[in-house]
C-alpha cells in the first residue's frame, strides 16, 4: 500500500512538472526493466506500482516526443511479462497482475 501510494505521489509531481520524463523511465525501467538474468523476473508488486504509475501519468506522458516513445517500451515490456510462462508451462504471474496489465 505505500508503494502504491509512493507510485501516486510521484506521479503528482511529475503532472505538476516537479519531475521530468527522464526520471519516470528510469524509475519504470529500474522495477519492469530487463533484469540482469533473463529468468529473473520483476516482483509482482513491481509491476503494480508500474501499472499505477503509467494510470496516474500515461496520458500526459503519451502527449510529449520522448514520452510517447517510452510509453511504447513501457507497454510492450508490460506485455512481454504479462505474456510470459514458466518452464512448467504455467504463466508466470497471477491473473490480477495479468489482468492489470491488460
């Protein structure tokens, strides 16, 4: 519950122009980025506070070259996780995340 409302306040402040785009994407890429192994994967709260912040900014950030751009990393990478599965076969998060995602 704090990161989520951690993920709000900072999207305040950037929608009040207190923070730029630079720093939003690489908050974004430091909890969804690619990790350093290709099997490990971000936790599931990451991607929650992601999908928080990107509801909070996404269409102000959308509105802007740089941002535009980064919102479509920012995107697909949402859906490369959502899409992702376990070597079992199993998809390797919960449907509620799966479904934030979407």
């Amino acid at each position: 519950d704090k990161m989520l409302a951690n993920m709000k306040f900072i999207g305040n402040l950037f929608l009040r122009q207190l923070l730029n785009v630079k720093v939003i994407g690489l908050m974004v890429h430091d909890l969804v980025g690619h990790q350093v192994l290709p099997e490990e994967l971000p936790e599931e709260h990451e991607i929650e506070c992601v999908c928080e912040l990107l509801q909070a900014i996404g269409f102000i950030l959308d509105g802007s070259e740089n941002g535009n751009m980064l919102m479509n990393e920012f995107s697909a990478r949402l859906v490369d996780l959502r899409r992702h599965t376990s070597p079992d076969g199993k998809t390797a998060f919960s449907k509620r995340v799966q479904f934030l995602i979407q």
